[in-house]
C-alpha cells in the first residue's frame, strides 16, 4: 500500500499535497482482483492437467485391454 501512496504522491503537482484516496483504493483493488483471477487460473490449469492425465491412462488401459483380447 505505501507504493501505491508514494506512487500516487509522486503524481500530484507540488501545490497539491492532497491523496486521492478513490484512486489508491480502486488501484488497490484491481491488484487484488487481478491476483485472485490469476491463482483461479493457475488452479484450473492444474485441475485440467490432472483430468487430462486421468483419461490418457484410461486410454491406455483400454487400449492394452484391447490389444490383449486380440492375442
């Protein structure tokens, strides 16, 4: 948050010592947000690579099943 604030204080012109704090908070929160979507993301990518691993071997086992019928 202290970024945010010295970010924000950079900002403003000299004559100006006052802190838009709407602003710090909206960018305060769009951090967070972006944070939440990105570890909702990077756990879907995971779920989905487990799913995908899960019906490969199942492929393969019906696959070996398959070919053993045969012999």
């Amino acid at each position: 948050m202290q970024v945010v604030v010295t970010a924000s204080n950079s900002n403003l012109s000299d004559d100006t010592h006052e802190v838009d704090v709407n602003r710090l908070y909206f960018e305060v929160v769009d951090e967070v947000k972006k944070r939440h979507v990105y570890d909702a993301a990077k756990e879907r990518i995971k779920v989905l690579e487990e799913e995908v691993l899960r019906m490969r071997e199942i492929q393969e086992r019906i696959l070996q099943h398959c070919l053993e019928e045969e012999v």
